[in-house]
C-alpha cells in the first residue's frame, strides 16, 4: 500500500534491525550477487597483511542495500524517485545494524505528491555508518 | 567509457535480495508481486549496480589468465602494492526515472565526474572522484542516473 500524504507528518520514522551479527558469508553472498570480488570484503589473509586493515569488512553498498529495505517497507515498492548516501564509517563482520527513516517533508509538486526522507543507520555501538536521504512518490 | 549491455533477469533480482536480506515477495515471487502496486517483480533500489558482472573489464573480478591481486600462495599474487587497495566508496546517488522489471535490457555508460582532495586525520591525504552512470532501457528512455563518489586515501583508515 502507498503512503498517503494525510497520513503523514514531519519527524514520523520507520526503524528496522536490518542485519544482526553480520556473517562473513553474507559479505560473500553480496559480493557473488553484486559482481564486486573486491579481495577487502572476503580475503582477510589479503585484507589484514597487504592492505593493512584489522580485518575484512563490508561493502559499502551491501550497507546500502540493507538500509533500502527500510525506506521501501515505509514508502511501498517501485515508488522511489531518490536515494542518495554517504559512508561514514566501516561495518565488520559482527556488527548489527539498526537503520532508519524520518519524515522531513511532505510536499506536492505539478500534482504528485512525495515524502522527502532522511536516511540513517548505525552500528550496535550507536556509530552512524551511513547517512543520506530519499524520496519516494506517495498518494495525496 | 564503453557501454555495458545490462540484461535485467529475474533470478538475479533474486540472488541480490537474498543478499541484502530482503523477503519482500515484489523480488522473487511473480504471482505474489503481481498483487503489490509495482504489478509485477522488480529490482530492489540498489540492484543497478550489479551491472558490474556484465562489464567484461571489471577489475574487481578474477579473469582467466590473469594475475589476481587478492590472496592465493602469497597475501597478494601481485608484486607490491596493488593500485586499488586504498579506494573506498564515499558517496552512492540514485535517481530513479522507473523501477528496473525482469526483462529489461539496459544500455549503461560511464562517464569520470568531478576531482576533490582533502585532508583527514584518520587517513591522510583523501582524494575524491566522482563517476556519473547513466542506464538506458530497450526503448533508449534515461530509467536511473548514479552519482558514486569513490575515495583514494593515503593509508588505511585509522580505526581509533
């Protein structure tokens, strides 16, 4: 079901825990599934002697792809029209990650209607990894 | 940069949000999808950049014939450092003219952006690069536009 204007207001959020105890293999699913074999998402001999990281750690847009499902639970599916994100801090095998949506507006424009959202999720330690913002077309 | 043919298929769809932990039925169940206000399966938000297995230069893959800089007898099967070990993804921007569906065949181009240094005390001296793509569909129609920001950093970022 779309989201009705009406029914929204500015500071209302939709939260979920979208991974707990993140495993090195879904890493590697992502990896198989995306196409990026980057050896700093699943080769910890490489990761930790050459690169010189404490260990591997997850792709970016793995964070990306977890926190997408917390915007299209809220605003419905194939009704986004912006998602944007910066990475502000690594996520390791072991995190769990809490990610949320927060109304910033509801707006009409030539007729549609959309939310304008802020995106945020953290690891258990309460540090942002991700931030940013999406829009999404919703019903007066 | 070359254009990179880009065939939308429903088992990837699937494999993908199996990967990022999303059960939503409008990925992998047609009947179900059907029913939602999508009308039938489509990609999750973040599946376009799944385009990188169908660009047969993707350095980030392993090629027959090919040293590989990951892991193998040695930490690295490349001598000395390889290029690409400090590169991280700073920022990641969709813009989503339609939601990608099994069966598209999409037509994506590359092209460098803007270049911005900077200096952190995590990671010394970081320097910006931002790679505008654009996905075109079977009827030559702009569908999503990504702005990516990657990010070259002097040494590892400092984890304290």
């Amino acid at each position: 079901m779309a989201l009705k204007a009406s029914s929204l207001k500015v500071g209302d959020t939709h939260s979920e825990r979208v991974v707990e105890n993140l495993s090195r293999t879904q890493i590697v699913q992502y990896a198989g599934a995306s196409g990026d074999y980057n050896p700093l998402h699943h080769d910890e001999v490489y990761t930790t002697q050459v690169a010189d990281y404490p260990s591997i750690f997850a792709h970016g847009m793995l964070t990306m792809g977890l926190t997408g499902k917390v915007v299209t639970d809220f605003v419905g599916d194939g009704t986004l029209t912006r998602f944007g994100v910066r990475f502000t801090n690594q996520v390791w095998p072991g995190d769990t990650l809490d990610a949320k949506a927060t109304v910033l507006a509801v707006r009409e424009k030539a007729g549609q209607h959309y939310v304008d959202l802020a995106v945020s999720t953290v690891n258990q330690d309460g540090k942002e990894v991700m931030s940013g913002s999406a829009t999404a077309r919703i019903d007066p | 940069m070359a254009k990179i043919t880009f065939p939308v298929e429903a088992s990837h769809i699937m494999m993908f949000a199996r990967a990022i932990g999303d059960t939503n039925p409008v990925y992998h169940d047609a009947a179900a999808a059907k029913e939602t206000e999508a009308g039938g399966i489509i990609a999750p938000p973040t599946f376009p950049q799944a385009v990188a297995q169908f660009d047969p230069d993707y350095h980030l893959r392993p090629k027959p014939g090919q040293k590989w800089f990951g892991s193998g007898k040695t930490p690295s099967g490349i001598e000395g450092k390889p290029p690409s070990s400090g590169s991280l993804h700073a920022e990641h921007h969709y813009e989503y003219h339609r939601h990608l569906r099994p069966g598209d065949v999409l037509t994506v181009e590359t092209h460098p952006g803007e270049v911005w240094e900077k200096e952190s005390k995590r990671a010394g001296k970081l320097t910006f690069r931002e790679r505008i793509t654009e996905y075109r569909d079977q009827f030559g129609a702009l569908v999503i536009t990504v702005r990516s920001v990657g990010v070259t950093t002097e040494r590892p970022v400092d984890q304290g």
